[in-house]
C-alpha cells in the first residue's frame, strides 16, 4: 500500500519506539508493547529494504551477489558494534540506558536512510509493485484487525488453560505457526492470477532453495542457543595465551559470527566481482555454503572426541567452527537475497523477500523442538548428525542443478 521505501521508515519508526519501550522501567507491560513494535517494525523493514537493493542492479547484472555481499556487511557491523555498545552500558550501568542508546542509533539511522534514498535512489521503492484498490485495503485492514484480535485472545487463553506450561504451550504453536505460514505463502502465490506461468516455474525452482535455506538457518540460528551454553559451560573461559591468561566472556563468542563476515566478505566480493559472468550458479554456492556449514559441526565433534565431555576445552575450536560457518553463510544469506529478488513474480516482490526471512523463522521452529535434545550426553552425537545433515542437503542440491537451474530460465 505504501511502497517499500515508506514502508522502511514507517518500519524503522517502529523499531525506534519498542527500544523507547523497553528504555522505560514498566517492567513485563512495557517489555510485551516493545516486543510488538519491534516484531511488527522488523516484518516491515526487513523484506523491503531487501527488496530495494534488488532493485538496485537489473536481474542479469552480475554484481547483484556482490551487492548484497555489501548489504550483509552493513547488517553485520550493526551485529558487531551493538553488543559492544549497548550490551556493555547496559551490564555495566542498567539496560534502560543500553535500550536508549538502541533508540538514538535507530533515530540516526532513519535520519541516514531518508537523506540516502532522496539523495542517490528516490524513485526506487516509491510506489508498491503490486498496488491494491480501495475495496483489497479494505479488505487487507479488517483482515489484520482480526488477526491481530484473535493472537491477542489466543495469547491470554493459551495463559489462562496452563500457566506453569505456558511458555512451553506458546513455543509449540509458535512453531506451528513457523511452518504453516510459509506453506500459506507459496499456495497463495502459486495461485494468484498475476502470477505468469514463467513466474511459476521459477516460482517452482525457489521451493529446493527454501528448503535449503530452512536446512542452513536451523544449523547457524543454534550459536544463539546450543552453540552459546556450549562456550559457557564446555569452553575454557580462563585461557592462557604466550604466558599471558586471559578471561574470556561467554557472550563474546556472539561477537565472532559478524566479525568473520566482515573479515571474509571482501574476499567474496573481490571473487565475484573477479569472475563476473563466470561465477558459479545459485545453486552451487548453496550446496557449498551447506556443505561448509556442515563441516563447521562436525569441527565441533572434534572436542568430545578428543577429550571427552566432561572438561573443558579450547576456546579456539569455536573460533574455527565460526570461520568455516560463516563462509558458508557469505555463500548463502547473500545469495539467497539475491535469488529471491531474481525468481521473485512481479506482482509478489516483498512478499517474496518476506518468504526468504521466513525460512529463518521456520528453523527457529525447529530448532524449538531439537534443542532440547541436547546435552552433554549427546553432544558428539548431536553435531555429527547436524553437520551430516547439512552436508547431504549440499550434495543433493549439486546433484540436482540442471532440473532446478532449467526451471531457473535465465536466472541464475
């Protein structure tokens, strides 16, 4: 209705009031408002701002992968700084000042965006691709009305039958939910009438690639859970380095997923820029960055096997282990963007963007249910069959190339 450009800032705005939210001390009332600014800002932004960078290069251009190289990039420093800033004020002096900080950077950033896009792209994102009538806004408001109407009913019912179980309740038909919308979004798609039987082939060719990416998003979306009680309770948090002992803080290992996508991504876009046309397809960069996923498990295998799991061991295993999963990501999250804007029809091009994100929220589902699988007991166990997951999702995706690259037609 409002065009992907407005939409960012309206987004963005959002965004900047659930951190105001969570500035103020209310306790759980301002926490749950903040909450739902921030998803709702989030669902705005994201898909659409992805959406402009599409639009930045024609779909045959080849630097395409190289420009959202750079977006990752830009995500990624944010990812870098914002726990150093904002984590470090808010443990060192209260989290509603680490919270206010949030809100200005979101302020400067929106100042930032709309000065950029007037400046440089002001006719990219200004008006929805697939603009709707008086009587399909109408319809599209009521509809959102009731959902939003019947998920807060839903929420306090779901409380009411069961308080003791109620966060493990509300999980569960999170993760329904995780895997049922997506399902919703490709049926209605499919379809559409505005959707062209070409559209529909690479419309088809994108279903292995969501897929994958369901694959991809559960192994890396775990150094936020399992990878992250692993360095608390099985890392040597007290290492000593050239004589000198260091103390190492659990929640720096979160740093090291965005730094290594800032370290490794100019070698990705020196590569592609370097190969041009001659780059490999989609396809093969998803089987490769699966299968390099797949691998930075099986690393952390190595541990348990060595040396049991009960100690403690090196802290460097999860550096290695970040290294090789996050070049598989740079040959992943930046292409699947890329892909997405590429196969996406006409008529659905944030929603397609919308449906790349949501292959993240389908492995959060999954990964809901699976992690509490794991333990000290299983722990070998459980990243051997990961990574052997991911490895054989990689394989039988180059396996498969040339049917999903001919559905591809001239994308690739």
């Amino acid at each position: 209705m409002l065009g992907a450009s407005r939409t960012i800032f309206l987004g963005g705005i959002l965004i900047t009031l659930g951190h105001i939210a969570l500035a103020t001390p209310f306790g759980l009332s301002s926490l749950f408002v903040a909450l739902f600014l921030i998803i709702l800002g989030t669902g705005m932004l994201k898909p659409n701002i992805s959406n402009m960078v599409g639009h930045l290069y024609s779909k045959d251009d080849s630097r395409r992968d190289t420009g959202f190289n750079i977006f990752v990039v830009g995500i990624n420093m944010g990812s870098l700084i914002a726990p150093l800033i904002v984590g470090t004020v808010g443990q060192g002096v209260n989290y509603h000042l680490g919270f206010s900080l949030a809100a200005i950077g979101m302020i400067f950033a929106l100042f930032a965006y709309w000065y950029g896009r007037l400046r440089h792209f002001p006719e990219i994102g200004r008006e929805p691709s697939n603009p709707m009538d008086s009587k399909a806004t109408r319809n599209f408001l009521i509809t959102l009305t009731i959902v939003v109407i019947v998920a807060i009913i839903g929420f306090f019912l779901l409380y009411q039958a069961s308080p003791a179980n109620f966060i493990n309740n509300f999980i569960n038909v999170l993760s329904i939910i995780g895997i049922v919308v997506p399902i919703i979004y490709f049926v209605m798609m499919f379809t559409s009438k505005k959707v062209e039987s070409d559209e529909r082939r690479k419309l088809t060719a994108y279903i292995p690639l969501f897929l994958s990416a369901i694959v991809f998003w559960a192994i890396e979306e775990q150094s936020s859970t399992i990878i992250a009680v692993w360095g608390e309770s099985r890392s040597n948090l007290d290492p000593t380095w050239f004589g000198i002992t260091f103390h190492i803080d659990p929640s720096w290992y979160q740093l090291l997923n965005p730094l290594f996508i800032v370290l490794l991504s100019p070698i990705f876009v020196r590569l592609w820029n370097k190969l041009g046309e001659r780059q490999p397809s989609t396809i093969v960069k998803f089987g490769l960055g699966l299968m390099l996923t797949g691998i930075s498990y099986l690393i952390m295998t190595l541990p348990g096997l060595l040396n049991g799991t009960s100690g403690r061991a090196s802290a460097l295993w999860l550096v290695l282990m970040f290294a090789v999963q996050m070049a598989g990501e740079l040959l992943v999250s930046p292409v699947g963007l890329s892909v997405s804007t590429k196969l996406a029809p006409v008529a659905f091009q944030s929603q397609m963007m919308a449906m790349w994100f949501l292959a993240d929220s389908t492995s959060q589902a999954i990964n809901a249910q699976i992690t509490p699988l794991f333990k000290a007991a299983t722990e070998v166990h459980f990243f051997a069959i990961t990574g052997i997951i991911g490895i054989i999702v990689g394989i039988i995706l180059l396996i498969v190339k040339k049917p999903i690259l001919k559905l591809m037609g001239d994308v690739r």
